[in-house]
C-alpha cells in the first residue's frame, strides 16, 4: 500500500473551508441585495401613500371650503326662498360629486395601506425563513468540518497502521 501525504487531506480541507466562506458571502450578498430591493419597494409604497395622503388632504381642504361656501350659499338662498331652488339643487350635486370623487381616493389609500402590510409581512416571514437556513447551514458546516477532522484522524491512524506493518 502507498503512504499519502498528509498535507494533501489538510489543503482539501482548506479548500472546503474556503467554498463555504464564499457560499457564504454569496449568501449574503444575496440576501443584502434582496433586503435592499425589498427597502426600495418599501420606500416607493411608503412615498407612494404620503402621495396619496397629501392628495386627498387637498381634497378634503377643497370640499370643506366648498362646504362652508355652499352653507354660506345656501344661508342667501334661504333669505331668497322659492325662486333660487334650482340654483340650491345645483350647489347640493355639486358637494355630492365632489362626495363622489373623494370615496375613490379613500379606497385606494386603505388599498395601499393593505399593500405595504401584506409586503411587510412577507418580507417578515422571508427574513425568518433565511435565519432558520443561515442557522441549519452553519450546524451542517460544523458537522461537515468534524466528520472531516474525524476522517483525517482514521487515515492517519490508518497510515501509521501501514507504516508499522
């Protein structure tokens, strides 16, 4: 039988090592760049709702300045009675529309709002995933390296077992 060299399982081992601290750092560089991603959607929903937030603040600023001016409108048309009623009819479609126009917006901020949670969530759920595979992958690296150390000491109590024959 031929003696091996025992320098040679030992540079397979660091060779090992190696390709695990690079998967590693893959890994990680991986799981930045999808962090970074998830922060940029997060970002656009997030300035995306202040949007819409700011919008229907506009809104609201408008139809309530309508509002005190339609009172005021119809405070004078009170005072005038019968003869302005079509002009009072048409002040009261008016706030409707604008009425209208404001449930659209109301919905889609609460849409929004839905959105960022379900993302939030799942980014979540994804960051738990990955520390549980982190955490499995680092007991698999520590089993691997102790088989490997196990295996070295056999074959050199193998080796030695030859050279005495």
């Amino acid at each position: 039988m031929q003696t091996k060299d025992p320098a040679q399982p030992q540079s397979q081992q660091m060779v090992s090592f190696s390709f695990n601290s690079q998967m590693s750092r893959e890994d990680e560089e991986m799981a930045r760049s999808a962090l970074s991603a998830f922060r940029a959607k997060e970002d656009e929903i997030e300035k995306r709702k202040m949007e819409v937030r700011e919008r229907v603040k506009t809104q609201l600023g408008r139809v309530e300045e309508e509002t005190r001016r339609l009172a005021s409108i119809r405070e004078e048309l009170e005072s005038m009675a019968d003869p302005m009623r079509k002009e009072v009819s048409w002040v009261r479609k008016k706030i409707d529309s604008v009425n209208k126009e404001l449930k659209p917006l109301g919905a889609t901020v609460q849409k929004k709002e839905r959105e960022y949670k379900e993302a939030l969530d799942t980014f979540n759920e994804k960051n738990r995933e990955k520390v549980q595979l982190l955490t499995k992958l680092m007991e698999m690296g520590q089993l691997v390296g102790e088989s490997e150390k196990l295996r070295l000491k056999k074959l050199e109590e193998l080796s030695m077992g030859v050279q005495t024959d």
